[in-house]
C-alpha cells in the first residue's frame, strides 16, 4: 500500500458522504444504538459473572490499624556494674534506628512523640531505657530488638550477606550505566569525526540535503549554536 | 441517580471494548467509518463514565449507607467539602476517579487530535480505550463502588480524620491528574510504534501531554509532601513511604523525557530511548498503581490487601510485554538520524542527566522492592527506610543537582573550550563562594555544603543566562528590565521556563539540605510551666504553656495545647496543637484519636509543636526546628510555575489556530531572494 500522509490524512478519518463532505453520524449513531442495546443484554451477562467472581474484598482502609499487642518485651539482665553509656541524645539517635512494631512505618522515637495512642512504641522505648540503664552499648540494644522481633526490628537492614545487594546495585547499576554511556557516547563521537573526514570539502547539507543550499544549513548551524 | 451510576459503570465498560475493538479494525483496514465509530464509541464510554461518578457523588452527598463505599468512608455529620473528596478516599472511589479522569484526558487527545495525527488516531483511541477498559473493568468487577450491603446502617464509619484535610481534598486528584496523563503519550508512542511513523510528528502530540502530567505530578507530589508535613505529625514532609516512591518515579523518568526529547528535536537522535522513557513512565505509574493497591509493602497509605493488586499485575505484565514486542520489531524504524559529535555538548550532558534520573529511578524502585526481595531470597523480613534511601539517593540528587547547571552552559554539537571558560567562570566562581562563606560561618556538615555549593553554581548560571538575555534585549529593543525580562521569557517559553524550573529545583535542593541542621525536643509542660531550648541558628526561644482546653466541634472532642513562644523577650504568636478524636453523629468514636500539628512557619525555619497526649495536666509535646522549610513549598510551586511556562502555547501557535500567518524576517526575505 502507497499512500501518502496527505492521502491517509484523507482516508482515516472521519466518514464522509459520496460527496467527500464529513458526514460524522451515519454510522456510527447507528453502531452507538446497537451497542447500547447489546450492553442491556449484557449487562445482565456481567451481573452473574460479577457474582460469579465472589463478593468483594472487605472495605479498604485508608491506613493500616494498630496492632496493639505487637509488643514483645526485649529484656537482658543489667550488666555487672552497669553504668549507662549513652546519653539522652544517643538514646534518641538510637531509637531512630529501631521501628515501631505497631504497623506505621515511623521509628520508635518518632511515634512516642507523635501519637500516645500507640502503646507499642511507649512499651519499646522502656525497653531501651532498661537496656541503656543495664549498659549495654546501642549495637548491643540493636541486636537485642533483632533477637525479638527480626531484622523489621530496624529502620534500615544491616550492611551484611545479602543485604549488601540492597546497598550496592544502585551504585553498580549507575557506575555501569556512565561508563557504557561514555564509551557509547565515544564511539559515536568518532563514527561522526571519521563521517566528517569522509564528506567532500564544501559542505554536508548541499550534497545530501536536495533543495537545502549551502548557506541554509550554514545558517541553520550557526542559529543552534547561538541558541547553545 | 444512583442506579444510574450504577448502570451507567457496566455500559461504559462495553463502549470502551467497542471503541478498542472499532478503533484497532479501523487501524487495520484502514475504514474511517469504523475509526469514527471506535471515536464515538470512546465519548460515549467517557460519557457513561462521567454518569457513574455523578452517580457515586449523588450517594455520597445524600449518605445513601445502603452502598458498602458511602458507609466505609463518610458519615451523616462529615463536613460536605470531605464527602466530596471521599471519592477518592478510599480504593473503589479511586478507581472510579482514575477511570473519571483518563476518559477525560482520552476524550480531550481524541478531540484535539480530529483533524490532524489521522494515521495515528485509530490506534491512539484504541490505546486508550484500551487502557480505560481495563479501569472500568478492575472498578466494575474487583473493586465496586455501588456495591449494596445487606442491610442499611444508621451512620457511617467517616472519614479517616488525616484524610479530613483541605490538602487531601487537593493533593489526589493532582497526583491522580499527573499520573493518568502519562496514559497520552503512551498510546501516541504505541500508535507510533505500530504505524512506522516515527519521525518528530508523535513527539511533538506527546510533549505537551508530557509537560501536562510532569506539572501535575509536581504539584500533586509537593501537596503531598505538604500534607504529610502538617497532618501525619513525625516532623517532616518526605519519608521514602512506598507511595510517596510511587509518586516519584514517573516524575524522574518523565523529567528524563522531557530533556532527551529535545535531542530528538534538534538532532533526530535517541529514538529508541524516548520511546523506552515514555513507556517506562506510564508503566512505573501502573507499578506504582499496583504497589499502592495490593498492600504488597507497608505503607502508611496503603489501602487494604485486595484482589486487584492482581488485576494490575496482569495489565502490567501485558503492556510490557506488547511494548517490548512492538519496540523490538521496530528496531530498524528506531535508527538514529544524526550522530553526536563530541562529547563536550549539550547532547552528552542530556544524557548523562538522563543518567542520573534514571538511576535515581531505579534506586528507588530498588529500595521500595528490596523488602520483597529480601523475603523471597532468604525468608526474612526487613524494612527498607529513610537512612537506606538517604545514603542511596542524595549522592545521586547532588549529581543530578550539578548537571542541572552544566546542561544548558553547553553548546549543541560540540562545545569549544572559549565557549566552556566564558559560559563557566562566573557561576563556578559563585557556587565557590558560597561554599567559602559556609566554611567561614562555622558550618561543617559535608552533605549541606555540597548541597549550597552547588546550588550556588547552579543559581549562577541561571542568572547568567537571564542576565545575558535581558542584556541583549535591553540594548537591541531599548526595553525597561522588567519588559526586557518579561518578554525574553514570553519569547521563548520553552527555554526560559526551564530555567525558572531549574531555579525551583534549586531552591528545592537548598531547602532539603536545612533539614540537616533540624533540631527536636521533648517536653513535658504543665500550665504556666516555660522551657526554654536553643533553634539551630543557636537562638534561645522559650515556650510558656497556656494550659489545656477541651472542646467539641462538628464532628470531633478536641484536646487542644496552646503555646506561647518567645525569643529575646519578644512574644510570638501562640502555637495551638491539637488531639482530636472524631465521632459519627449518634457520637460514637470512629477511628483512633489524631494530632493535628500546630506550625510557626518563618522564612528561616519552622517551629513545629506536636501534642503527643496528656497525661492529667502534663502535656507531652515535642517541639522540632525544621530550617528552611516553607523554601520547599516555594521552590515546588516556582517548579510548577515554570513548567506551565513551557507548556503555554506561543503567541504565533495561539495565532495560527485561528488563521494562517506569516511571519518572514526582512534579513530572511532578502537572504532568500
């Protein structure tokens, strides 16, 4: 099929009478009406199917309830002579690092000071206190929590085995985008030089360009520098 | 009406197969009657779509319980402005709303496209007749918002009180707006695709469609970052919440587009990636879609575990597959044009920002799915948070910050080393000096020096650009610099509206780094009590608590704190934080009791008071200086700003629409003569 884009501009489109007029309801008012009526028959097809697919899932909620009892007490007996060895502000930077179990998505610090309703951040950070009173050093409360609740015990996952993969394929993935980038972006740096030296002394544009002259594209060239 | 809705749903779903149908038979055989009739099939589909949502407007606004959504999101006593915006409060309503708004956006391609881009349009319509069949079915079959209950409850169960937020009423349909858009310029992308027509013409249909849901999903973002900040009350506005990445990721790849398309403009190059990008874009925001329905990761968005999390599974595995199919056919019709000439050009610096904004996609993307991940390899579970994505992501921001001002200081084609030191000196020279003084200021976090240091290398450039532009206008026209300026802009909308997005981005930047220096306190305060504590430019304010009141309102028992701030003797406005617990109209407490934050905003920082409860005459309340602040709102909307600039059509396109008009340079006639 060889038609141009004047030509198909004409032929799909909207329909027209024999006359070439644009005739925009003919059909189509007709197909409309028959698709309406199809639809009242079919709407019952749909209804059963819909029963059919069972009833619908349990109404969404906008944001997930607490659970409460998520709570699970991380206790370890006080050091010998325990003296605490964080401050109040350790302590804050510390509870950053550990996620409320009660199914926001905020650390404990965040939610004991933002919502009194949640009794599990509360409950954690008396845990902490305990830990931190009993001298325990904030990796050691760390692993504690880890040990009761998991590793969703902590805000981020720790930078060992697997999780590596987390922290590093972003990096590998940027490093090897820019360097295949810069050694596609060479390669074409010189296929172009190698073209240029190629191409007859006088100028591209007149010799494979029909009907563009010299001095156009001489124009053209210097307007996209300018605009650079 | 509302069985009107109701029915009007299961009709549009058979317009939209009738238009898919119709509009792919007309593409094939080439019959304009089955093209128009696809056409008509796709208003009148729009059409049942617009009853539907009247339909489910009527329930909500007349609370007819009967119907499961009406009673699951709003009760008798909600205020009528959150019966409206509960449409899309919750997962049904949503969908409803999505399938409002791309019928809408189907409606506007297919009429604007009515005598122009014919050979594309069978296949556009069809795309996205297709797309929006796949809405209506996902909300008709998996997700109804007429479902009827069995019996009829006395109330509702309301409105999630953090949703009862004029942000809230805003910030979806927004985002909902940007995301939706994407669906333009992917049908245009597939149409082009299918029929070999790949040259500049579909680009320049999509652009503006691209530039349409880049501002939208700008605005819908930043609202979003808003509404977190003042109602979610953990004392920032961006949390690496999967939603929130969901959000993110089609502005990244849609930004990528909106640079590399301009090589494509200019050089005929990157055919293929512009094709890949706009895909992409309109896959990320159904994977975002999927990510946010199917409660696969913790949010505190999420909308509870469905069945249609598997609906958009399956569509998004379908749209990959046929475009990748359709991409790898047409591999040959996707050769470059022209070739890059060196590597210092504007083409190489595009493409390394492209770079960037991909990888920073892919990062988040990487991030929001790790948990999965994690589960499925070894089993255990883990949480993927702020400090992952932080030590991901602002390297890669500072990168993408940098280029932002390297892009347009370089020539196309080939940049010489005259044009490099002149274009350069004076904005690197700025950017230095701005790290100087951070340094001689006593400032010695790395990531915010880097951040300003840039900023100012980036804000340099962009009033060097402005600055030579106005110059030049003033000498050649005589204009007053405000007229020079306005009129350079108006000029060349594209050119320097992007620069005007560019100084948002950087004020954006600038802002994120001053939440480094955020300081937080916790406080117990009976009434009368002061303390007084130190903000992060090292000024003591003290806080005198005014007591606790108790209150009811419309709809709520509010508990309220008032504090009264002072610096250096000076009293500041008072600060009023709230605990609200809502009740349905028989006074029954539904949902959990919320806070709502009390603000100071000011240019240098915000004072931001949460009541965290009350135990007796205690109040718990933890005080936050967030720095810099009300900057990201600011550099958000001037983000925005500069977008519709680039976007508004120009003074000689608005011309043409209504009648031809030349326009010939006098050096051109004679150059041409």
């Amino acid at each position: 099929m060889s038609s141009s884009p004047a030509d198909v501009s004409r032929s799909v489109g909207a329909p027209r009478t024999a006359d070439g007029a644009v005739s925009p309801r003919a059909i189509p008012r007709r197909a409309l009406l028959r698709g309406l009526g199809i639809g009242g028959g079919a709407l019952g097809l749909v209804t059963v199917a819909r029963r059919a697919l069972g009833a619908q899932e349990t109404p969404a909620a906008n944001f997930a309830p607490m659970e409460q009892g998520a709570y699970r007490p991380t206790l370890r007996d006080p050091k010998p002579d325990a003296t605490p060895r964080l401050t109040d502000a350790d302590r804050d930077a510390l509870e950053h690092r550990i996620k409320c179990q009660c199914g926001c998505i905020l650390d404990i610090y965040t939610c004991r000071t933002t919502d009194f309703t949640c009794q599990v951040s509360p409950a954690m950070h008396r845990d902490v206190m305990r830990l931190v009173a009993g001298g325990y050093e904030a990796e050691e409360i760390l692993e504690a929590f880890v040990a009761t609740y998991g590793e969703v015990a902590l805000t981020a996952p720790k930078k060992e085995g697997f999780n590596w993969a987390g922290y590093l394929a972003p990096g590998i993935a940027m490093a090897t985008g820019a360097v295949a980038l810069t050694i596609l972006l060479r390669k074409w740096a010189r296929e172009a030089r190698t073209a240029a030296a190629a191409r007859p002394a006088g100028g591209l544009g007149a010799a494979t360009l029909p009907g563009v002259s010299a001095e156009e594209l001489s124009r053209l060239d210097r307007a996209l520098r300018e605009e650079g | 009406m509302i069985l009107v809705g109701e029915l009007s749903l299961w009709i549009a779903l058979l317009m939209c197969a009738w238009s898919v149908t119709l509009s792919f038979a007309g593409g094939v055989t080439r019959r304009p009657e089955l093209v128009a009739s696809g056409e008509r099939g796709l208003y009148a589909g729009v059409g049942f779509v617009i009853l539907a949502s009247a339909g489910l407007w009527t329930a909500l606004l007349t609370s007819d319980f009967s119907l499961r959504y009406v009673a699951s999101f709003t009760s008798a006593n909600l205020p009528t402005v959150y019966k409206i915006s509960a449409f899309w409060g919750g997962q049904a309503g949503s969908l409803l709303f999505w399938c409002l708004v791309l019928g809408g956006y189907a409606a506007l391609a297919t009429w604007t496209n009515r005598g122009r881009n014919r050979e594309l349009m069978p296949w556009v319509t069809g795309t996205n007749a297709a797309v929006l069949l796949f809405f209506v079915m996902a909300t008709a079959l998996a997700s109804n918002p007429f479902e009827r209950l069995d019996w009829v409850p006395a109330d509702g169960r309301g409105l999630n009180p953090q949703l009862q937020n004029p942000a809230m009423a805003i910030h979806p349909p927004l985002l909902y707006l940007g995301y939706v858009a994407t669906a333009i310029p992917f049908a245009f992308a597939i149409a082009a695709l299918v029929t070999r027509r790949l040259d500049a013409e579909w680009l320049g249909a999509v652009r503006r469609w691209s530039l349409v849901s880049w501002v939208f999903l700008t605005l819908g973002i930043v609202m979003g970052m808003w509404w977190a900040y003042v109602e979610l009350g953990w004392g920032g506005y961006w949390m690496w919440d999967p939603v929130e990445n969901a959000s993110l990721l089609p502005w990244l790849t849609g930004t990528a587009f909106l640079h590399s398309i301009m090589i494509q403009e200019k050089r005929g190059m990157l055919r293929k990636w512009n094709v890949t990008l706009v895909v992409g874009t309109f896959l990320l925001s159904i994977l975002g879609t999927f990510i946010t329905r199917s409660g696969i990761i913790q949010s505190v968005h999420s909308f509870a575990q469905s069945a249609i999390g598997a609906w958009f599974a399956t569509f998004f595995v379908l749209a990959l597959l046929a475009t990748i199919a359709l991409v790898s056919m047409r591999l040959r019709d996707l050769e470059a044009q022209a070739q890059l000439e060196a590597m210092i050009s504007r083409e190489a610096a595009f493409l390394y920002n492209n770079l960037v904004l991909v990888g920073i996609a892919f990062s988040v993307l990487w991030g929001t799915l790790f948990p999965i991940l994690s589960e499925a390899v070894r089993g255990t579970k883990i949480t993927v948070g702020e400090s992952f994505f932080n030590a991901v992501n602002v390297p890669l921001g500072l990168l993408l910050l940098a280029l932002t001002g390297v892009g347009p200081l370089i020539a196309w084609r080939k940049a010489s080393v005259d044009n490099i030191r002149r274009q350069f000196v004076g904005p690197a020279a700025f950017g230095l000096l701005v790290g100087a003084a951070l340094l001689v200021l006593g400032i010695r976090k790395l990531s915010p020096i880097v951040a300003w240091t840039l900023a100012g290398f980036v804000a340099g450039t962009i009033v060097q650009e402005f600055w030579k532009g106005v110059g030049a206008r003033r000498r050649m026209y005589d204009e007053s610099l405000p007229r020079a300026f306005a009129r350079l802009v108006a000029r060349n909308r594209r050119r320097y509206g992007g620069y005007i997005v560019h100084a948002g981005i950087v004020i954006l930047f600038a802002a994120f780094a001053g939440m480094a220096f955020k300081k937080e306190y916790d406080l117990t305060l009976k009434a009368g009590e002061s303390a007084t504590v130190v903000d992060p430019y090292g000024t003591r304010w003290t806080f005198t608590s005014e007591g606790l009141s108790e209150f009811k309102a419309l709809n709520r028992d509010v508990l309220t704190l008032a504090l009264r701030p002072e610096v250096d003797g000076v009293r500041l406005p008072l600060i009023t934080s709230e605990k609200r617990q809502h009740r349905d109209s028989r006074g029954a407490p539904t949902f959990q009791p919320s806070t709502e934050v009390g603000i100071l905003s000011q240019q240098r920082q915000d004072v931001y008071v949460v009541l965290a409860g009350a135990i007796g005459e205690d109040a718990e309340v933890r005080i936050n200086f967030n720095p810099l602040v009300v900057w990201v709102w600011n550099g958000g909307l001037l983000m925005a700003i500069g977008g519709l600039i680039v976007m508004w059509p120009a003074a000689d396109r608005r011309r043409r629409q209504v009648g031809y008009v030349a326009e010939l340079e006098p050096q051109a006639i004679g150059a041409g003569a």
